[in-house]
C-alpha cells in the first residue's frame, strides 16, 4: 500500500522533506551532530565529500575516510529534531521513495552522536569523554510511539520515587544504546555513563539566569539517583531520542559525549573546541578500524 504524499512527503526533486536528500546519498554509517558547523569539523578529515546538502538546520556531507563510506548530519537540538531526523534517514534506508511503498528487505544503520555534554558528578571531570551505555528521556518522545517492548520501565518507577518526580512533567523512559557499537566506540579514554536527555538548556537542566525553578536541588536528586547499581552521569539534549528511534525501527546507536561543563563544581572548559575535535579524532578513527 502506498503511503499518502501528507505522510511520506518529498521535495520537488525527489529528495525528503526536512532533510533534502535522496536514498543514495547517506551511508549506513550515519554519524549525528548537534551544530551544524560541527559537520565540517568532521567532513574535513574525509578523503573525498560526494555530497554536500543544507535544509533548515540539517547539513549533511557523505563522504569517504580510509575506504569506508561515512555520512555525518547536524540535527539541531533537542529530541523534536531527533523525531524528524532519524524517521527520515530511516525512509531513506527502508522506503521506496518513487513507489511510497516499504522496501521488502529492511536496512540497519549505524548511528553515532557526536555531542557536548554537562556533567552532574564531581568524579566525572572536564573534559572526559561519556560513552551512554543508557539514557534516560525527560522529553517524552517514546511515548507517542509503540515503543513498552524496549523500555526499562522499572529504571523510570525508581526514578520517580527516589526524586519525588512531578507528574507535570512527561514520565521519563529508559532506553539501552546498541551493545556492538557501545563496544566498539569505549575503550580506556572513555567512561561509560547513563545519559539524561533534557527538554531545554537552562530551567530543565536546573540552570537559573532570571528565572526561579520549583525544585532548584534537582540535579542533585537526579544524581542521587541509584538503581541496579547505575547513577546519571550527565545531562544533555538528544541522547534518549536517538536511542528510541533506532531501537523502534532496528538501527544501532551510541551516543558519545564531550564533557564541557561539570555542574557539580560549576566549572566550564577551557578549551571546548579542542576537546571536541580531540573526540571527532578518537571516533573516526573507532569507526574507520
Ligand atoms: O553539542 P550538541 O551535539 O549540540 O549537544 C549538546 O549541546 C546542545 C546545548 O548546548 C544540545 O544539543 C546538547 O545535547
Ligand atoms: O551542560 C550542558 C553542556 C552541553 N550540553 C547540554 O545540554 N548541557
């Protein structure tokens, strides 16, 4: 059956809607940034760029590095724009875009974030580099989908109660990264972490300029948190989206980490921008070998 043009929608060369490409033009190998400038910062160290595409903030270069074929996009922030993100890349990998119907045999994608992030433990220092082995979703994406077969639901009652959760707010989820690639991206320059994915930057990761918040200790709670032996390690915007959207539709994330700010000592980095490009090196050469 063919999917109506209200649902699956293309641009007027074929392309999908948000992300303005066509199936040829990704790789299996999708690597995911929040900045858009962070794209080149990666495309730079390819051997060649076939593509090279921009619609709204989703840029996109394919390329090849040591023979093997990487896409790197930029998703903008925060798991609305993963929702967009990651159902397109899968129509792209899984759908016939010309007959709007699905393709027979489905496709899995590798899919590795390459983020900045904010530490909630004093032990977790600057500079460090998080590999989410879980993440935990305050935005409440997995909720519109039929997503209870992979939730671990028994993590989000524990934190409920432990941190007196409001209902307010959307029942937080937990959801695993892939386990091969969660292998294959750690090593000993890496610290494995349970990830919290927050809906904005500031109120909902506890930080206050002029505005109050109704529980200023809540980072504090959230990282008393313990459960089966996990605590949160850090907190950012993408994380628990990404991880949801590859498990619905078969694909294996991880997410890496950049640790830029460290909110239990109030300290930033010094130098953000090195120890960015430091893992953008560590994960392409990871990916490459
Ligand atoms: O550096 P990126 O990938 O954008 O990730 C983090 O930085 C942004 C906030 O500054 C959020 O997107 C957060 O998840
Ligand atoms: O503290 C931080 C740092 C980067 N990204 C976030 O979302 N939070």
């Amino acid at each position: 059956m063919s999917l109506k043009a209200s649902e699956l929608i293309l641009n007027e060369d074929g392309s999908i809607y948000h992300l303005g490409l066509l199936p040829e033009e990704i790789s299996s190998t999708v690597i995911t940034v929040g900045d858009p400038a962070r794209v080149s910062r990666i495309s730079q160290h390819f051997d060649n760029i076939e593509v090279t595409r921009t619609k709204r903030e989703f840029c996109t270069h394919t390329g090849t590095l040591n023979g093997k074929r990487i896409t790197v996009m930029s998703t903008g922030m925060g798991t609305d724009n993963i929702d967009i993100a990651l159902t397109e890349l899968d129509a792209l990998a899984n759908i016939n875009l010309e007959k709007k119907e699905l393709n027979p045999d489905s496709k899995s994608l590798d899919i590795i974030r390459i983020g900045t992030t904010g530490s909630i433990r004093k032990e977790i220092p600057l500079d460090s580099y998080i590999v989410s082995e879980l993440a935990m979703g305050f935005d409440g994406l997995m909720h519109y989908y039929n997503s209870e077969a992979f939730l671990e639901n028994d993590f989000s009652e524990a934190f409920v109660e432990q941190t007196g959760w409001s209902s307010k707010k959307a029942l937080p989820y937990v959801v695993s990264g892939g386990k091969d690639l969660l292998t294959k991206m750690s090593s000993e320059k890496t610290i494995p972490g349970f990830t919290a994915t927050n809906v904005g930057f500031y109120g909902p990761q506890g930080r206050v300029l002029r505005n109050s918040i109704p529980v200023p200790e809540m980072n504090n709670k959230i990282a008393a948190f313990s459960f089966r032996d996990k605590q949160i390690t850090n907190l950012e915007m993408e994380t628990s989206g990404i991880y949801g959207m590859a498990k619905l539709m078969g694909h294996n994330a991880v997410s890496m980490n950049a640790v830029l700010a460290n909110r239990a000592t109030g300290e930033f980095s010094s130098d953000p921008k090195k120890l960015v490009d430091d893992l953008i090196t560590y994960c392409l050469e990871k990916i490459t070998t």
